[in-house]
C-alpha cells in the first residue's frame, strides 16, 4: 500500500480558534471546534473537517475490523425508510416526537432512520429461508436521525450521528446467546484498542424491546447518564435498571389509622417540620397523567420520583404531570393532601420501598388534613409496584447491599437480546430440519462511532486541549518548523522520511504564523508526537516532544526517525 502523503498545515482547511465557542458547555464541544475538527452546521447537526474525518474513519476501521473478526457481514441500508415496517412493529407511535417523519409527493409516509431493527429483518426474511441459512450476523456504519429536543453537547446529543449497528439471527435462544457473547467481546477489544475507559453495566431495553441488555459507559462528567457501581461486588448497572426486591414487613402492631390536622402543609418540607418527624416517615403521592387517565406514584416523603422510570414503565403510553386544570375537574384530589386511602378512579403504584406492612403519615384527601398510621395492604392497595425512585448515593446494592457509589457517564455502546419482538411483527420464520417453520431469534447491537469522538475527548485531553490515543489520532506526529527558511527545509525533509517509513504526518509550514502559535495549536490538536525543527536545526538535530507526558528530547534526525519509527 502507497505511503499516504504528508499533510502540510499551510494546505490544510482547520482554522483554530484561541477561545471557546459562545454555546459550548462541555470540554469535547470546544476542544473538537477550536482545534478545527468538527463546525457546527444547525442546532444538532455538525459538519466533519479534514482532522475529525481522519479521527472518525480511524474508529470506524477499528469497528470494522472487530466486527468482522466475530464473522460480522457489512451491508449499507437506506437511511430513508418506508412507515410500514414501523408501523408493524408499533414503532412508529413509540418512537414519539424524536422521530423524523416526512411525506414524498404523493403523500406517502417514510422516516429517517434511528435504528434499523425492521429493515434488517426483512433483508434476512427476503435472503434466508432455511435454518441452513443461520447463523447470521450483519452490520452497518451508518448515519442515523434522532429529532432531539434539545440538541446539546456538541456531537454528544445530536440529531445526525454516525453508529455501527448490527443484527444477530439465530433459530434458538442458545443461538441468540452465543451472538450477544461475540459481539459484547467484540466491544471490549473495539473500547480497549480505542483506549477508553469504559463500565459494562446493566441496563433497560427502552423501545428496542427484549429482554438482556448492557450499556457500555465512558465515565466523564459530561455524560448525561448516570451508574451506579457497587466497591463491594461486581454490580454495576444504569440507574434506570436498578430494581429491588419487594420486602413485605409485619405491619399488624400499628395502630388504626388516624386523620390529624396540619393546616398550612401541602409539602413534604412543610409537613415534616410541622409534626416533628423526619421527611422518610411520610408518604409522597405523585400525581401523573397515562394518556389522559390519572395514576398515582407513590414513594418515601425523602425521595424524588424519576419520570423516565415511569416513562419506561407505561411506555409507549405518554406521560404528563396533572395541571390545575385537572385538580379543579377531580374535587376529591385535593392539592397538597393526596393520600392513597380511598383515592377513586386512580391507579396506584408504588416503589418497594412502600412495601406492604409499612406505616406511613400521608394525605388524608382533605385541606389541611394528613393521617398517621396508614399502612400499605391494610389501608390501601397498590396496584403495581415499580422502582420508581431517583437512586441515591449510599442506596443499598440490590446484590450485596453494600452502599452504591453514583457516577456520570457517556453511552459509547448497548447491546440487547431482542428475542422475537421484530421477528413475531414481520413474520420472520425459516424452515427447521424437521422442515417446519421456526420463528427467529434476534439480537441488536449499537456502538456511537461519532459520540466516541466526544467520548475519547472527554476523558483524554488535558488544559492545553486534546490527547489522542495513537491507533486514533489524525496524524502520528505532527511536525513543527519552529522558525524560518531552515527549520522549514528541515521539517520538510524529515516529514518525507517520516512518511517514507509508513508513519501518518501532520507538518506545520505555515509561513508568517510564529512559533508560539504553532506549538499552541500542535498541543490544541493533539497528535501524540511532537517533532520540533527548532534552533538546533542547522547541526541536525530535533526536539521530540511526548503530547501526553511532556517528555523532550533532543535527537539527531536518524535517532528521531529511529524512535518513530520503532
């Protein structure tokens, strides 16, 4: 293969910027814009420069190669997708307002793809018709379409990105297991070779579907999910996967329950200071609208409900908190002083931590009025009991019981064991050896190429900008003419040379621009080696600079090369 030809600076379309971009409020975000890799083209759609292509393309061929060690077969779908499908698998709904839909001329429906479940399914019901014919596993690197609300983060949370997904078929569940193994193997070398430290933690399917699913997390302390990771035991999951067991206590000594008055307390803040007793004893009611009918959350007075748990547990149903609106059309849900007992035309679930059994002080359905002694399955029923709580540092570990330790972190990967979900709504089935028909089993499987971008600039730049990790850099050392017509000459020879041995070389010859700014920009872009034709370059000799440590040395041109090179 031909050596690829040194990249010269004063060619090379990257303005860097010395400040931060005004909307920017993560380091990814105006580290990746000031080193002139990424420009922001809308709100959530980004445009890729030549240094970002480069650093894109090197984690796409690290994908590639992974996925094909596992036996993976690439294919390129459309991006531009039919409703049908959709449609079929209830996605179309469920997928709500972060879907992109459009019409074409003639009216007909078609979306911009998020994912790619149904479409893979048909290609293999088209291709394969015998159990012969599995196992299979396919995959692409592709752009996808999300419509985010708040696009934000850079290319953390955008509406295009670009992802490697890929799909497993098997006939059996055996099958489907062996397919999640490969490719959850397959991730840890694609996270390791990458360089990133990475969690593999337990999570939830959303509106994928399935059953087993794992998230790979990047901590960082931009990420927008957050884990929870147990220092006593092996448990680590996403906080909205983080479920317990239901503990019944003996409730039968607690007294009948007692209305009390309390004017003037419609918080749990208000209540607690009122009657004395800490906010854990009392009994907080959330009130939420699924589609349109009223459901009661109920958790310890202390804790705060999480609505994406909620939102996950009704899913694809929508969920709304009430309004005065509809206070004011239901007398008996009194603002303030909800309580379980006796509510009406109200279903009520709760967290296990309202297990049956405990007492509780909570509202009496009246103005003014709580009641103490109000005990779960004695006093009132729950309907359903969901985790529903916002997990808390120090929460017990649901394996060990062990106090949690809480961390931030960036989605970089999630594979799921989809079962027959997409299989069952399209009909897939092939004929088994005993010549009947044989429903398929599918897996899913998503890495965020783009958002490991962000994810590898998050963890490894410092103060003076980004640090790649060599396998993903744009260049393997960038070289610096630190001076005049010599030091040019001499950076350019040593770039021919350095490029000659195989070595990927960024060479900053950019006349007029002074020394100062180009070792600025070369610590901005973050190559992992820096090669600088400075004041020493009339005897031959150069200074090598390590971009993560800091390390120099002078060397002779030979010993530099030789270093490089080795």
């Amino acid at each position: 293969m031909a050596n690829a030809p040194v990249q010269r600076m004063s060619q090379l379309m990257a303005k860097t910027l010395r400040d931060d971009p005004a909307d920017a409020e993560v380091l990814s975000h105006k580290l990746l814009v000031r080193a002139g890799y990424v420009r922001r083209t809308a709100a959530g759609i980004w445009s890729w420069l030549p240094l970002g292509k480069k650093v894109l393309s090197n984690i796409e061929r690290i994908v590639r190669e992974e996925m094909d060690a596992i036996g993976a077969q690439e294919v390129t779908l459309p991006a531009l997708l039919p409703r049908e499908p959709y449609e079929a698998t209830g996605r179309w709904d469920e997928y709500g307002a972060e879907l992109f839909r459009l019409q074409d001329r003639k009216g007909g429906d078609y979306l911009l793809g998020p994912t790619h479940e149904e479409i893979f399914t048909l290609l293999v019901k088209d291709q394969c018709s015998s159990y012969k014919d599995l196992p299979v596993i396919l995959y692409q690197i592709q752009n996808k379409f999300r419509d985010e609300a708040r696009p934000r983060a850079g290319i953390l949370r955008g509406r295009e990105f670009l992802m490697k997904d890929s799909y497993s078929f098997d006939t059996e569940d055996e099958g489907l297991a062996r397919s999640y193994a490969l490719h959850r193997q397959a991730y840890q070398r694609v996270f390791e070779r990458l360089g990133l430290d990475y969690r593999i933690v337990a999570a939830t399917a959303g509106a994928m579907g399935g059953s087993k699913s794992e998230e790979f997390l990047a901590p960082a302390e931009a990420g927008e999910d957050t884990f929870a990771d147990c220092p006593n035991c092996d448990f680590a999951a996403n906080t909205e996967a983080i479920s317990y067991e239901l503990q019944t206590v003996d409730g039968s000594a607690v007294p009948a329950a007692e209305e009390i008055p309390t004017p003037d307390t419609p918080t749990i803040e208000t209540l607690a200071a009122s009657l004395g007793v800490p906010a854990s004893a009392t009994l907080k009611n959330l009130l939420v609208k699924v589609d349109g009918e009223i459901v009661a959350v109920g958790v310890p007075g202390d804790r705060e409900v999480d609505l994406g748990k909620v939102e996950e547990h009704f899913a694809p149903a929508t969920v709304e908190m009430v309004t005065e609106t509809d206070f004011a059309e239901r007398a008996d849900l009194v603002r303030g002083y909800v309580g379980p007992q006796g509510l009406e035309k109200v279903t009520y679930i709760a967290d296990p931590r309202v297990a049956p059994g405990t007492a509780w002080i909570t509202g009496a359905n009246k103005d003014g009025t709580h009641a103490k002694n109000v005990v779960a399955g004695r006093d009132f029923e729950v309907s359903e009991y969901v985790d529903v709580v916002v997990v808390q540092e120090g929460d017990p570990c649901p394996k060990c019981g062990t106090g949690l330790k809480l961390d931030r972190a960036i989605e970089i990967g999630h594979i799921f064991q989809l079962g027959r979900k997409y299989a069952d709504a399209l009909k897939l089935d092939v004929l088994g050896q005993n010549g009947k028909p044989v429903r398929v089993t599918m897996g899913s499987y998503g890495i965020g190429v783009s958002r490991a971008v962000a994810a590898l600039a998050e963890q490894t730049a410092d103060e003076k900008g980004l640090c790649w990790p060599a396998e993903v850099a744009p260049a393997d050392v960038h070289v610096v003419a630190a001076g005049k017509a010599l030091q040019t000459e001499l950076a350019l020879e040593v770039s021919d040379k350095l490029a000659a041995a195989g070595l990927r070389v960024l060479v900053d010859d950019r006349a007029g621009v002074s020394p100062g700014v180009k070792f600025t920009d070369a610590e901005l872009m973050g190559v992992p080696k820096i090669l600088v034709a400075g004041r020493r370059s009339g005897e031959g000799v150069v200074e090598l600079k390590d971009r993560r440590t800091g390390e120099r040395e002078e060397l002779t041109v030979d010993e530099a090369i030789a270093r490089l090179t080795a």
